[in-house]
C-alpha cells in the first residue's frame, strides 16, 4: 500500500508522530463525542452545567493554542509534545474517577490545555522534520488523523457497553502510552533562539497581516470540517431514518483518505501552486453540501430499505466530495504556514493560526446551528446547506483574492530542521 510505503520513507520521529496522531484522535474520539450523554444522564446534571464543563474545555485549548505554540518555539517542540500527552492522560483519568463538579472542571482544564500544547507543537516538529517534504508528511498526518477519528467512536461505543468510565480509562491509557513512546523515541533537537522577548515574538506573528488574512480565509475549511460531526450525520439519520447511517459518513470518508490522500497530494504538488489546490479544494468542500440539499425536504420515513439507500447517496456523495476537499486542501496549507515567517517561530505561527481560525470557526458553527433550527422551525431544510455552500465558496475567493494580492509565500520555508 502506497501509504505505508510512504510512511516508511520518513524518519524514525516523524514516523512515532503519525502513530500519535492516531492514537490521540482514537483516544479523544472514544471519549469526548459521549462526555455530555455521561454528565447528563450518569451524573444527572443540567443541561446548563454541562455546557460549562464542555465550554471550558474547548476554551482551555482554543484560548491557549498561543501558548502552546510559543512554548514549542522557546522549550522544544519534544517536550511540549510530552507534556501534552501527560497532561491528557491525567485529564482523562480524572473524568473516570471523579464524579463531583470540581473535578469535572479540573479535568476538562487539563485536557484542553493538553491539546493547546501538543497540537501546535506536533505540527511544528513535522513542519521542522520533514524539510522539502512537508506535504507528504501533513498528507499521511492527515490520514492517519482520519482513521483515528473512525476508530474512537467505534471502540468508545463498545466499551459504553461496559460504562464511561472504561472508555476513559482506555482513553487514558492510549495517552500514557504515547506518552512513554515519545520520551523514549523523538531525538531531542537544539532549540534556536528566536532572539526576541515572547511578547516581541508575539507582536511579530499577530503584525504579519498576511498570516492573519489567511487564517481568517479558512474558516471555510474548519467550519465545514466539523459538519462531518454535525450537519452530515444529522442528513444522513433523516434520509434514512436509522441512527446508524451517521457512521456510514466516517466509513465512506476513511476509506476515501487511505486510499487516495497521498495519491492526490503527490500528483498536484509540483502541478501550479499551492494556492491554487487550496483554493480548488475548499470551493470543492463547498460545493459537497448541493447533493445533500438537493434532497434535503424529505419529511416521511423511507419506505423499505431500497429507498433508504437511494436517499442516503447524495449525503454520501457530498460527504465523499468534502472528504476530498479536505484532502486537496489541508496538506499545503499545513505546508504553508511556516513560510510566513521565521522558522525560529514556527510553533507560534501554528498557535496562532489555530486561534484565529479555531474562533472564527466557531462562530462559522453558530451560523450552522441556527440555520438548521431556523430550516426545522420556517421548513426551509435547504437552508443550513446553504449556509455551507456560502462558507466553502467565501473562503475559496479569499484564498484566490489572496494569491493574486501575492500575500501567500511562493514556496513553503525549507530551513533546516533546528527543533
């Protein structure tokens, strides 16, 4: 298989890394999608409480990415990685053994602020590692990101079987071993002064307004990434009526990616620039959402099981459609945000534009979410799709509008590896 082959090209580290990110997104995945079903229902707390606790999660990590990255730039990329993973299975652990409010909290502190770290921090060593290639490497990290986030919710639903907190306690255990992998494995890097105070650092990437206009132009990518989560799942239950044609999304969409992520990324990497595959893949991610509005009035329940699958193939296919958006689209950008600046600042660069483009994301979400309670309450069941349509497109020109303003860097940065 051509991906293993690849991945065997790589060095040692890199290879370790690719490894990490299945397992932390296996290990994520088979706990975090279940969190509020065990807060609500296990623990019998309010909806209210359960949106803090949620909340201060993603807060803990959106909000100190920075952070994270910047520690990457000044301590090392491996030992920020480290950290990460340690923290995340102290988190986890603590979401199985504790039961009252502040404990809940503490772990939902410490889990984010793992991520903060380890995200920036892992990228930033790829970036460093892998030299002039870069895409190849952010291609296999994507799909091996890909087939952990396959693999959790599958194993997180067997082992509910038993309760929560086995899923925690095995998402736990898939970080502490990763964990001890990485101190034992990824060689430790002279770490090059960036020469500046961390706030100097800081007001150097923020000043780059370049960077910043990119960041905002994907917020395409991110917003319509997570409607594989949300706004897919929730297309494909209604076509068919069964709650299992949600995991049908992830199936087509893994399948897709071991097979044709590193395929796609070879062949267009010395083919124009990669402007313009970014470009063309988030237009591409747009343009998913047709099929699956096209069909999306549908009130009754499928007659038989024949019809259910006639249904559910426009969902398929648009989720088939945003798979390979994502898969033209992400490599290069991962590629391209070292060549903003220096590569002394490489973490800080990947921090901050997880930041900008983690918040507007967000915000990206919440005209989702209100599209689609809008569309259910007015009957207007096109209109989230829309909404996504809008989002691929806008942030397709941005990137093109761009380019021709020469803001994005011709070539992604080649200096030597120094993490």
């Amino acid at each position: 298989m051509k991906t293993w082959h690849e991945t065997r090209g790589f060095p040692l580290a890199i290879r370790l890394l690719l490894v990490n990110q299945l397992g932390v997104n296996t290990g994520f995945y088979l706990l975090v999608p279940y969190l509020a079903l065990h807060l609500s229902e296990d623990l019998g707390m309010s909806a209210a409480v359960v949106g803090i606790v949620l909340g201060v999660r993603n807060l803990s990590q959106q909000g100190l990415f920075l952070i994270g990255g910047t520690a990457s730039d000044r301590l090392g990329a491996r030992g920020v990685i480290i950290a990460g993973c340690a923290l995340r299975t102290v988190g986890f652990g603590l979401f199985a053994l504790g039961d009252g409010l502040p404990v809940l909290l503490a772990a939902s502190v410490l889990s984010g602020l793992a991520g903060a770290l380890f995200n920036p921090a892992v990228r930033a060593y790829v970036a460093l590692e892998a030299g002039e290639r870069k895409a190849e490497a952010f291609a296999l990290f994507n799909v091996f990101a890909t087939t952990g986030a396959l693999i959790g919710p599958l194993l997180g639903s067997v082992l509910l079987l038993v309760d929560f907190r086995a899923s925690a306690l095995t998402a736990a255990g898939i970080f502490a071993v990763l964990t001890v992998a990485q101190a034992l494995v990824l060689p430790v890097r002279q770490v090059a002064p960036t020469g500046n105070s961390v706030l100097a650092d800081w007001r150097e990437v923020v000043g780059n307004r370049g960077f910043l206009a990119f960041a905002l132009a994907m917020v395409g990518m991110f917003t319509l990434e997570n409607q594989l989560y949300l706004l897919l799942p929730d297309g494909a239950r209604r076509a068919t009526g069964w709650e299992g044609a949600a995991g049908l999304v992830f199936v087509v969409g893994t399948l897709a990616n071991l097979w044709l992520q590193l395929r796609i990324t070879t062949a267009l990497k010395a083919r124009g620039s990669r402007a313009r595959w970014i470009g063309a893949g988030l237009a591409l991610m747009g343009l998913s959402f047709v099929p699956p509005m096209a069909v999306s009035g549908y009130g009754a329940a499928p007659d038989g099981l024949a019809e259910a699958a006639l249904r559910v193939l426009p969902v398929l296919g648009g989720a088939l459609m945003l798979y390979l958006g994502v898969m033209l689209a992400q490599p290069f950008v991962m590629e391209l945000i070292p060549g903003f600046g220096r590569t002394e600042l490489t973490g800080t660069y990947f921090g901050l534009f997880y930041v900008v483009s983690g918040l507007a994301a967000a915000v990206g979400n919440t005209v989702v979410g209100w599209a689609m309670d809008t569309g259910e309450r007015t009957d207007a069941l096109w209109l989230p799709w829309a909404c996504c349509l809008a989002f691929g497109l806008a942030s397709a020109v941005g990137v093109a509008w761009l380019h021709r303003r020469q803001v994005l860097p011709d070539r992604p940065a080649t200096a030597p590896a120094t993490v």
